[in-house]
C-alpha cells in the first residue's frame, strides 16, 4: 500500500509516477485540504480505482508499505 501526504502538484505528481511501480492494492492520499477541494478531490480520485482519500494521516499510513 502506497501512502502520500499532501495534495498539491508534487504529490499528485508522485502518485501519477508511482502507479506503474507496483501492483499496489491500495494507494491513500491525505491532506487536511482535500475535505474543502473538491478539484483535488476529483484530480486523485480520477487517476486510479485504487486511491482512496483518507481523513487522517494516521488512516493514511496505517500498514503502508511506502
């Protein structure tokens, strides 16, 4: 499982560049702005089925693998 913390370009950059390293089975983004920012929002959760938004860091990086 795959864990980023941040929404801005870089980490959505991260995600777009990790997608291809692994067969992740999940990937979570958090950032307490992705509550508020519905283009965010939709920019993670366009990019793979697997991204789930979480709504703590600690949700975010329970048992990450990175």
């Amino acid at each position: 499982m795959l864990a980023v913390i941040g929404s801005g370009s870089l980490a959505l950059a991260h995600v777009r560049h990790c997608l291809g390293l692994r067969a992740w089975k999940e990937i979570r983004v958090f950032s307490p702005s992705l509550a508020t920012a519905q283009d965010k929002h939709k920019a993670f959760s366009a990019l793979d089925p697997r991204v789930r938004l979480c709504a703590s860091a600690q949700e975010c990086v329970a048992q990450a693998d990175v």
